[in-house]
C-alpha cells in the first residue's frame, strides 16, 4: 500500500485500519515485534508507556521503514504524564495515545504540535476528545460493543473514532462497519509472517489518494 512519506498520522492509520499495540516485557522483544509487523506492511504501530525501556525501543523503531519502504510510524500509548509525553516526542514518537482524559498530555502535544488521541469512554469524554484533536481512542471499547460506536458516529460524523480493548483480530471488520476508523488490537495476530502479512494486505485501503504499491523486497 503506497503512501507518501509526508502522509499525516490519522490518515496513515485510518488506512491501515488495524492498529496494533504491544505491551512487551521490555525493549529488546518491542523492537523484535515491531519489526516483524513492519516486515508484514504495518506501517504505525503503537508501543506502551508500560514496557520496560519503551523510550529506547521507540527511539530504535522510528528509524526504519515498512515492507513497503515507507517510515515507520511509531506511537506511545498509555501516556498519562508531562513526562512521559515530551520523553515519548524526544525519543521520536509520531503520535501519543492516552487511555483515558490527559489534559496534561494534550497541553505537551499542543506546545509541540503533535498528534495525540485522547482515550475516552463517556459520550462527553469522546466529545470533548474529537473536539480537541479530532481523534479519540474509545477504551474499554468491548463494553459498549460496536453498536455503541456506530451511535457515536451518528452525533460525531467527522470524529476519527478508534475502538481498543478486549477486540479480537477477527472482529475487525464487523467494527469497522459500524464506523470506527481504525481498531486498535493488542494481542491475537498470527506469528507466522505470511498469515501476518495477509491480514494487513486485507484490510488496509489507499492512503491520502495514492494507489496500490508493491512491498519492497524482503531486506534479509
């Protein structure tokens, strides 16, 4: 799936419509991961404030490029702090997620001009989410279901909404139908670097008007 380098984070997600998120023991098995996901055509991927060495593996991964040799797209998730935030951004982060209302990570990425999705579960908390970045990560998304998504889309048309939390790879799609922009899934993706690859090349769709492209050859 071609995409211009310059693609701006929420499209690049939304094309890819699975966003992965990897809470690892510690940094090394994060880089291992991400690289494999990169490897399948998974351009952005989400690593977590709760793995150990987090800054290091997000400083690590932002360097390379995906199967199609696009850059890779690093996110934080988790990000709850000032801290935490601008160590995220210096360490090259592209985009922070937090699971829930983080005004203080929303005045960091507003300072710095970056890209946060504020976590959210509450219609108000969603609201004010897309209001403020345009964006939400909606978490627990399995306890309102996807019909819960698809009446958020009803009020909020242009918001890009993002399910995460106890969604499994192959509910994806019916998500997807009742509107959200992308899912976020952290756990269940094949290991076998085929069956991997098949599941990104299935749903991802042309990002920011560009077409079909070919991966690039396998590096190794």
């Amino acid at each position: 799936m071609s995409c211009p380098s310059t693609c701006h984070p929420y499209a690049a997600i939304s094309a890819q419509r699975l966003l992965p998120v990897l809470r690892d023991a510690d940094a090394d098995e994060a880089v291992r991961r991400t690289t494999a996901l990169l490897a399948a055509g998974c351009r952005a991927v989400e690593l977590t404030t709760s793995t150990r060495g987090w800054a290091e593996a997000v400083t690590r991964t932002a360097q390379l490029a995906d199967a199609y040799g696009r850059p890779a797209l690093i996110g934080v998730g988790t990000v709850t702090t000032t801290a935490q935030a601008e160590t995220a951004l210096d360490a090259g982060a592209g985009f922070l997620i937090s699971p829930h209302p983080a005004p203080e990570v929303r005045e960091v990425a507003g300072r710095r001009e970056a890209v946060f999705i504020e976590g959210a579960f509450t219609p108000g908390e969603i609201a004010a989410a897309v209001r403020a970045g345009g964006a939400a990560k909606v978490f627990p998304a399995h306890v309102g279901g996807p019909r819960f998504i698809r009446s958020l889309k009803a009020v909020l048309p242009e918001g890009l909404i993002i399910p995460t939390g106890g969604i499994r790879p192959g509910e994806v799609p019916v998500w997807l139908a009742a509107g959200a922009a992308a899912v976020g899934i952290g756990g269940g993706l094949p290991a076998d670097p085929a069956e991997l690859a098949a599941v990104f090349a299935e749903l991802a769709r042309p990002c920011c008007g560009s077409r079909t492209g070919s991966p690039a050859r396998d590096p190794r």
